[in-house]
C-alpha cells in the first residue's frame, strides 16, 4: 500500500496558525478591529481574515491610522480593497489629533508624525471599545519584536511591558482582560518578509503599485531615498533627481524610503529580497535608526 | 518545503549563542546592518569578538545587564526547510521559558561543553524535553576544539548521557560532536574528526523525518468557532452552517461517521469546506471548517472524535503542572481558571501528589505547594466536563494553562496523565 505523506509546506502551516488566532479573537473577544495600513503585511492578514471566516463576512472592521502623509496609491488602495470586501473602514487621522491639540507636530526638516500615531491609535481604541486589535507585525522585522507575543498585553495606557508578558504554550491564548485593557494580536508573528511575498505570489494578491519599481523624484538622506513631497522638508543641500526605485515597506512618507530596483513583478521581488543583505526596516525606515532600543521605546508607549 | 521549529538549550558558557548565530550566519539569515549593529556594540562595550548574543537580547534591559530575558524566536531556512528557532535562556526563569519554548518543538538541542560533561543541568534540560515529549533531542557535545577532538571524550560523553536518558520518554536522541566557534560538524562534516560517521547537524535538522510525529490516528477536532453566514442577499449561504477549527489529530475526509461531543451523537462529515474549495481530507495542523449531514446543536468548545475512538469525558485529572508564577503559589485548594483545547472551564486542585526535584528526578511527597518554576503531579477537578487524552498521545488534546483569576495572568502549564 501507498503510504500517503502528510509532509505540510511551510505556507500552509502559517496559513493553518494564522486562521487559528483569528478565529480565537472572534470568540473570545467583544470589539476585536484590524490594523489595514495598505501595507503588504496586513494586506495578507486581511486575505487571512477573509479565508478564516468564508462564507461569513469578516466579523470585525478595519481601521487605519492616518497620518494624512501616506503615499496616494496606498489610501487608494486601501479605500477600494475595503470597499469589495464590504468591510467596515475606520479612518483614524493624526491631522485631527493635531487639531484637537491632542498632540503637537515636530517642525523642521525631520519632522515626521510617526510618532504621533501613537496617540491617535489609542485614542481610537479607546473610543470605539476595541479589546482586541490585530496588527501585521513579525517577529523576523526587529529583535524586540522577536520577544512579544501572538497575543500580547496592553495595560490601561496601552503599555506593553516586555518584562513580564504572558507565557504562550501549545496553541493556548490567553484573552483575559479587565476593561480598559486590550490585547494586540499578531497572526503573522512567525512570517518571514520573504513567507510573506511566497505568500501573495501563491495567492495572487493584488498590492499598491509603489511595491514594484517605478521612476520618482527622490533625494538622499542618510543613505535613504526620500520622495519629493510637499509632506517632506528638503534643505537647499539635498537635492532632488530622478532614480528607478521600489518601496520594502510602506509607511509615513516623511521616514520610509525607497530602494533602487527594477524589479517590476513578485517573482522579481522574490529574487531581489532572496539575494539581499540587508534588513527591510534597515533599509527603509529612518524611525529604527534613532537608538539601537528605537523600536522597544516606541513599543511600551503603546505604538504598533 | 516543511517547517521543523526546534528548542535550544544551554548557557551562553556553553557556546549556545555561538552556534545560532553560526546556524543564521551560514544561511544568510543574519544581514549586514544586523551584524554591523552587533559589531558596534561590541566594540563600544570593549568585548575583542563579535558577541551574537547581542543578536538575540534585543530588550534594552537585556542588554544593559547582559542576560536573556525571554524566549526569542529566530528564523532561518535553507532550500530544504523553513527553520523556527525558540532559543530560551540558561538562568533562573529557565525551566518556565523552557518548557514554553519546548511546547511546540519538534527538536530540541541540548548543547553539553566537552570539557565538563554531563552537568547538572543538562539533565535538566534533558527533563524537561522529555516532559513536554519533544520528539526528537540532539545533545551537541560542543568545544570538542578543546578536548582535541577527543573521540573517546565523546563517547565517555554519550555513554553517561544515555544511561540517564534512559530513565526518560526520549524518543529519538542524536549525538553529534561539535565546535560551533570553528565550524566542526555544524553546517558541513569535519575533517578534524574523520571518527565521526553521522551527519553535521544541519544536514541532521533538514532531515530529521517529522511529518509522523503529529497524532494521524486519533480523530480529533475541537469545534473553535461556528460559521453562519447573515447576507440575506446572498442566497447560496443562506442555510450555512460550518463548524471551524484546526484539526488536532487523525484524518477526516468527507463520509466519515463521526461523534459529536458531549452529546454523544454519531453524524458524518458532509463537506470539509475551505476558502479555496472544498478538500478531500483534513489533517494536523490544517484549519479547516466542517459541514454535517445532520442538524446538531454544536458549539464551540465541543469536539468532534470517532464513534469508536473517542477522548475521555473527564472532570477530574491528573496532571503534571509546571507553576509560571512570581508571587502566588499552587496549593490545594487553589482555584484558577483553565483553557483546555477550545474551552475554558473552572478548576479546583484537589491534590498536590509531590513536587518533581528537575536536577535529580527526586519525588517530595511532603510538599505543600509549587513556586515559580517548579513542576509536579497535582489533581484538578474541573466544573464541565472536558475532551482530553494524555499528553503523551497528543499534545494538543493532553495540554493545558492555567489562569490566575485576580491578575489573568498565564500561571501554570499542565500536560495530563490520567483521567477519571
């Protein structure tokens, strides 16, 4: 007799985890929402949400943290593809936090409302209840994230406390939370970027276009291209000219920079980031770069 | 291309952080502005090599003490295999991060230092990975570099090891002679020691045969959440019913006779339904949602076995627990909350039986209670009956946590031996 191999590939196993924790949060949790950026990161989790519920409609709504800096071909995207799901958008806008005085805006020429977003992320779940907020985050991105949890604890202010987190066995989550509290929950914790492309190549997801190589106006700083943008200050000493770039992330325009690339497919992605030597949040994003706990910082006071 | 997620364990002082970062070194998972950030630490702290360690804490308390908090997980792949690595750290929260880090292992390595030989905590470490029954265990006798490649150092080494290791549930246990700071047997075989017949332990990790160690016999599927489509205008789904979860044991295809419980009911498996299609079979770690042929009220919380191989129904267990906690302890009468497959339940314990001394396998039946990283075999009785098999069969339906009621915390881990 044939004996049958049950061998799983690597995708099919992320997948099979990722629709697990998303199911739990759906019957565990009131208010659960998911971060949709139009990142390519959360763009998966949304396909992952889809498959975990099909034929039922994603029984949560999607929220963006808007920083009103975001690449034009993003928002569209994220508008349209909401739109055919028929999901719930919620738009989250630093500009109003502004407005509202909530926060004040850095000026100068590095000014950059990322931080900001903090704020207006938690304002939001705080007004609309949220106890459970998916992010796109992976473990493989940064090495504080390499220590949090699929399901990690926010207290009251939305404080993750690296030192005492919730130990994870098995497939066992923990969902208990006072009132107040939330817990961020990140399906794709164990995905590499390069699972992720595998994954949208083999499920055929469409993505902005500014992932694949196009040709913009940019500028140098620090060894990142930055966009020609009104967002974006530029000094006199900084000037502009045209290159053939992608984007490795997409984030705020005024600390996400582009790559020189050609790569005009995924499959051609898949062999620049296959062959690369470099981080993509290295490569692209001038919020890492400001101390070798940047990202840790930022986490405990509640960021993404 | 599979995945194998492995544990490491050991202190730094036995070259753990060395052999990781050689693992994502040689497989290009460590890229230049990591590496350069690590060898700028280095050199600021005036430490002459490249300390990898720096790698893994990435917490700034971690690095301002120079230890390791937490578990870290790591990821490397090589054309072959996708590799996840749970690295836990060798100090006082060990065993807690340990048996985490374990819990979904398919491997754990132990690493040994040539020079000092079985110490006290391998056999820990050793415990420990039979406790979680990871399947297979590879103890890397490193430093070999500084016992000259010593092949009767090696086999002193493995005769010691086994003669303990066979006091423990160890399935499948690999020696391999290593110098992770040189490269011996790591990625590719060593010329320094032409004695040695096996495989480096990379060409090992890719190969290790994984795919049976999952439970395929034992029909086991806990209903996770049920699926009603509401689109009044989408008539197709009007009447649909799917049951979702991730199957964890056997093989399900449609037609099978199965028993819902607790009801105690036989249906058959109408339709295995995914996003992408139907599918003709469902098998660990598959997330799939099922449709049956009759209209039963079905849950979440609820599992799904076959007629004549089902789980047992059971209030009361025996368990061995591993205590999480800082503060509290476990004692008899403590009452906690338990989540067990896809239901949660209350839990009393009964009876604390001993308390397990990890270095020497010592059972203190005077005991009165566990402290934080403390393990033993205590009775629990739970208020609605649960789906469980021992551990030893299955993971998932054997496994448990325990959740402290005032602070939610995660207190316990428990893997079941019995149940009445």
């Amino acid at each position: 007799m044939l004996q049958r191999d049950y061998t799983t590939s690597q995708l099919d196993v992320l997948e099979a985890e990722a629709i697990h924790i998303m199911r739990e949060v759906a019957a565990e949790f009131e208010r659960p929402c998911l971060l949709f950026s139009g990142g390519k990161d959360s763009i998966v989790m949304l396909r992952i949400a889809e498959k975990a519920f099909w034929p039922a409609a994603i029984p949560f709504p999607l929220m963006h943290v808007d920083t009103g800096h975001n690449f034009d071909e993003v928002i569209e995207f994220r508008d349209r593809r909401s739109q055919e799901l028929g999901a719930r958008l919620i738009v989250a806008s630093v500009q109003d936090s502004i407005d509202q005085g909530r926060v004040v805006e850095d000026t100068g020429r590095r000014a950059s409302r990322n931080r900001l977003q903090t704020t207006t992320l938690l304002d939001a779940i705080e007004e609309h209840e949220f106890d459970a907020v998916f992010g796109g985050a992976r473990r493989d991105e940064e090495k504080a994230r390499a220590k949090e949890r699929v399901f990690s604890f926010r207290d009251d202010f939305g404080q993750w406390d690296p030192k005492n987190q919730r130990p994870e066995l098995w497939n066992l989550y923990n969902s208990r939370i006072r009132k107040g509290e939330h817990i961020r929950v990140f399906p794709l914790s164990n995905w590499t970027e390069l699972d992720v492309w595998d994954y949208i190549r083999r499920e055929g997801i469409e993505i902005p276009s500014i992932y694949f190589a196009h040709t913009r106006k940019v500028f140098e700083r620090d060894g990142m291209l930055l966009p020609d943008s009104e967002v974006v200050q530029r000094g006199d000493d900084e000037p502009l000219f045209e290159a053939v770039v992608r984007y490795r992330t997409v984030g705020d325009m005024t600390c996400t920079g582009a790559v020189q690339s050609t790569a005009v497919t995924v499959e051609e992605i898949i062999e620049e980031i296959a062959a690369t030597r470099i981080t993509e949040r290295g490569a692209t994003r001038a919020d890492d770069r400001a101390s070798e706990a940047a990202m840790e910082d930022r986490k405990r006071e509640g960021y993404f | 291309m599979d995945i194998l997620r492995f544990a490491t364990a050991g202190s730094v002082d036995d070259g753990k952080s060395t052999l990781i970062g050689r693992l994502l070194f040689d497989s290009k998972a460590i890229f230049e502005d990591q590496l350069e950030a690590v060898e700028r630490t280095s050199r600021d702290r005036g430490t002459e090599y490249t300390d990898l360690s720096l790698l893994t804490d990435g917490l700034r308390a971690e690095r301002e003490q120079g230890i390791t908090i937490d578990v870290a997980y790591r990821y490397f792949a090589t054309p072959r295999r996708k590799f996840i690595i749970a690295d836990t750290p060798g100090h006082i929260q060990y065993t807690r991060n340990m048996v985490t880090g374990a819990s979904t292992a398919d491997l754990a390595i132990i690493l040994i230092d040539a020079r000092k030989g079985v110490l006290e905590q391998s056999r820990r470490h050793a415990f420990l990975t039979s406790l979680l029954r990871v399947p297979h265990l590879v103890l890397a006798v490193n430093k070999m570099d500084l016992v000259d490649y010593s092949q009767e150092r090696f086999e002193e080494i493995r005769e010691e090891f086994t003669a303990f290791a066979s006091k423990l549930n160890v399935g499948d246990l690999t020696f391999i002679p290593i110098s992770a700071l040189n490269g011996d047997n790591v990625v590719s075989r060593s010329e320094n020691m032409p004695w040695y017949n096996g495989s480096s332990l990379l060409h090992h990790l890719e190969n290790v045969h994984i795919a049976s160690d999952r439970n395929l016999v034992d029909v086991r599927f806990p209903v996770q959440y049920v699926i009603r489509p509401q689109k009044a205008n989408d008539h197709a789904f009007h009447d649909y019913r799917g049951y979702a979860g991730q199957v964890a044991g056997g093989v399900l295809k449609p037609g099978d006779e199965v028993v819902h419980l607790p009801s105690g009911l036989n249906t058959r498996i109408a339709s295995i339904d995914t996003f992408d299609g139907p599918v003709e079979e469902a098998f660990p770690p598959m997330s799939v949602t099922l449709r049956f042929e009759d209209d039963l009220d079905i849950s979440r919380g609820d599992m799904i076995a076959r007629p004549n191989n089902r789980p047992h129904v059971a209030q009361d267990l025996d368990a061995m627990v591993c205590w999480m906690a800082d503060g509290a302890k476990l004692a008899p009468r403590t009452k906690l909350t338990i989540k067990h497959t896809t239901r949660t339940a209350r839990a009393l314990v009964r009876d604390l039986h001993y308390r397990l001394d990890v270095n020497t396998l010592h059972r203190d039946e005077e005991a009165t209670s566990l402290g934080l990283n403390e393990i033993g075999r205590v009775s629990l009785r739970v208020t609605q009956p649960l789906f469980v098999d021992d551990y030893a069969r299955n993971r998932l339906t054997g496994g448990f946590i325990l959740v402290d009621e005032a602070t939610n915390g995660t207190v316990a881990a428990g893997m079941i031996l019995e149940a009445r």
